[in-house]
C-alpha cells in the first residue's frame, strides 16, 4: 500500500509539471504588432486571466523604490565638483531641518507636559547624535572632495609649468638663431662673386648665397614676431599658474576646514553618547523613583479587625501594663527580699481580679 501511495504521487507530480511546460492552446490571441495597445481581455472567459493580472501589482510596488532612486540622472560622483559640492549641501541642509522639525516636536510635547522632559530628553539627544554623525560624514566628504580637487589642479599646474618651460626653451633657440645669421658677411660675399667671370661654379655659389640670404632676411622678419609671440605666452600662462596655485591653496583650506568640522562633529558624537548615557540612567532612577513615591504615599496599614482584638483580650494573653504603683511595689518587694519569681508572683496575685482572669 504504501509503495503504491508513492507511486501516484510521483505520477501526479509528473503530471502537473508536464501541465506547466506544455504550450498555451491555439486559441490564445497573438501579441499585438509594436505600436498598438492591446485589446482588454473577453468577458466571457474562464477567469484564468484575471487570475493572472493580480501578481503584476507587487512588481510595480517593488519596482517603485528603485526608480524613485533613479530619478538623479547622473550619479553624484560623476557630476561636475561645483554641482557635486552644491548637491552635498543642500541634501544635508534638507536633512537637518527635518531633525530640527522632530526635536521641537519633542520641545513642544515636553512643555506641554512637564512629565514628559525625562522621556523626551533622550530622544533629542539621539536626534542630535544623528545629526553630528551626518554632519561629519557630509564634512568628510566635503573635505575628500576639495582634496581631490586641489591634486587635480596641481596636475594642471604641473602641466603649466611644463608649457612655460617649452616656451622658454623657444625664445632661446630664436636668440641663438638670430645670432648665427650674419646678412652682411653673405652680401660681402655675393658682391665678390658677382666681380668674377661668369662660370657655372660661380652661378652656383651666387645662387647658393642668394638662397642663404633670402632666408636671412625672411628669418629676420620672422624671429621678432616669434619671439613676441612666445614671450606673450610664456606671460600669459605664468598668469594662469598663478591664479591655478591660489585655487589650489583655496582648496587645500576649504579641505582643511571640512575635516575639522568632522572632528569637532565626532568629539560631539562621543560627548552626546556620554549625555544619552545619562539621560537613560536617569530616567531609570526616575521611573524607581516615581513608583516608590506613588507606592508609599498615602498608604493605609493594615491592622487587626475589632473583634480580634476582643478575642484577644478576652483570652489573657495579652498582658495589660503595671501601673505606677504596682511598679513601685514590685521593686521594694524585691529589694526587700532578693526574690524575683516570688516579688514578681505575687504582684501578678494582685492585678488578677476576683474571677481570677487578669484585666
């Protein structure tokens, strides 16, 4: 029996994957061509699609969040660093009025109800421990940010400077160029050629000569507009270098000054954690406090019913108290005769009345 029992639930689990992999009937409608809507469902089927639509509303809850995440079109990152500075402030700015709105809330109730300051003490405290620690987050990002932009800027300057030196190595190669050409040595020398008979040497070096001194003169055309041209470059790009060293130091300050801020925010963290420490000890004490007063103010003691008090009287059992007299007797019996049991005897004799029950 039980061998067969397996059995068909093997065969009806076979059965119903077989259902689930096998195509849709014909009767299913295509998918519409790109472009067109498709039409609503029949009102006449067997309900299988409505039974189907429900599980499309959890993907859309889900996917909500992810596209409100979003919504920034380019990461924080990869914005420019003004943007990226901007942005920084801003959102942490949006954050602390939200805290600042949650802690006069709490300033508020705590007026209202003077009973209520010691629980919402600790509660401000915390607001105030959230609000430190995103204070020195956003600084410390603020000062990566300013320090990585400060090493950026020293690439560019390093890049300037590396400009200047090239413009600079050019004005010396043009004063060395000006130097080597001699003009009037090449005109003394095609002067003489031109007094020698004609000859086809002598075309050739008249010619040659004529070469050198048509680029003479071209170069002394050319090399004070080069040189101009250079000086003015080097100049303008020793200005740039300038203002890049002073936005550098800017930076480098501005990175300095967010990483104290984080460090003044973290030694407030550690002190508010010292303060909410505090605050919950005392509300502790407090909540004792308050219950021992409500437990021992105005408390009525217990005491014992008339009737037993009556009971107990009625039984001896409860001694009454000597008199003065009775006490004086007592202590000159035992002065007199040293006997304590008997002194002590006989005075108990004497308080006991005529229906020999004490009173």
């Amino acid at each position: 029996m039980r061998r067969a029992f397996i059995l068909t639930l093997l065969a009806c689990a076979l059965a119903s994957v077989a259902l689930a992999q096998a195509p849709l009937p014909n009767n299913t409608p295509p998918p519409p061509p790109p472009g067109v809507a498709p039409p609503p469902p029949a009102t006449g089927t067997t309900g299988a699609a409505p039974e189907a639509s429900p599980p499309t509303a959890p993907e859309a809850t889900e996917t909500a969040p992810a596209d409100t995440q979003g919504a920034r079109e380019t990461p924080l990152d990869a914005e420019p660093f003004d943007v990226r500075v901007h942005r920084r402030l801003e959102e942490y700015t949006q954050r602390r009025a939200q805290r600042e709105a949650e802690m006069n809330s709490y300033a508020e109730a705590s007026g209202s109800d003077p009973g209520l300051e010691r629980f919402a003490d600790p509660r401000k405290v915390q607001v105030e421990l959230k609000d430190e620690l995103d204070r020195e987050q956003t600084s410390e990002q603020l000062a990566n940010d300013y320090a990585e932009q400060a090493r950026e800027v020293l690439s560019k300057e390093q890049a300037v400077q590396d400009f200047i030196a090239k413009r600079r190595k050019t004005l010396d190669d043009l004063s060395k160029q000006m130097v080597t050409v001699n003009r009037q040595d090449l005109e003394v020398a095609l002067a003489n050629l031109a007094r020698q008979p004609d000859s086809p040497e002598i075309q050739a070096q008249m010619r040659d000569i004529d070469r050198r001194l048509s680029e003479a003169e071209r170069l002394e055309k050319d090399l004070p507009v080069r040189q101009a041209r250079a000086q003015q470059e080097a100049a303008g790009a020793a200005d740039e270098l300038a203002k890049l060293k002073a936005l550098e130091q800017s930076y480098e300050r501005e990175s300095k000054a967010f990483a104290a801020d984080a460090l003044s925010a973290h030694n407030n963290r550690l002190a508010l954690a010292d303060r909410l420490e505090y605050c919950l000890v005392r509300a502790q004490a407090e909540d004792v406090l308050e219950q021992g007063r409500k437990a021992t103010q105005s408390v009525p003691h217990l005491s014992a019913s008339p009737e037993v008090d009556k009971t107990l009287n009625s039984s001896g059992s409860a001694p009454t108290p000597r008199s003065d007299a009775d006490l004086e007797q007592l202590k000159s019996c035992i002065q007199q005769s040293g006997d304590v049991q008997a002194c002590h005897e006989k005075a108990r004799q004497t308080q006991q009345p005529e229906g020999g029950k004490p009173l």
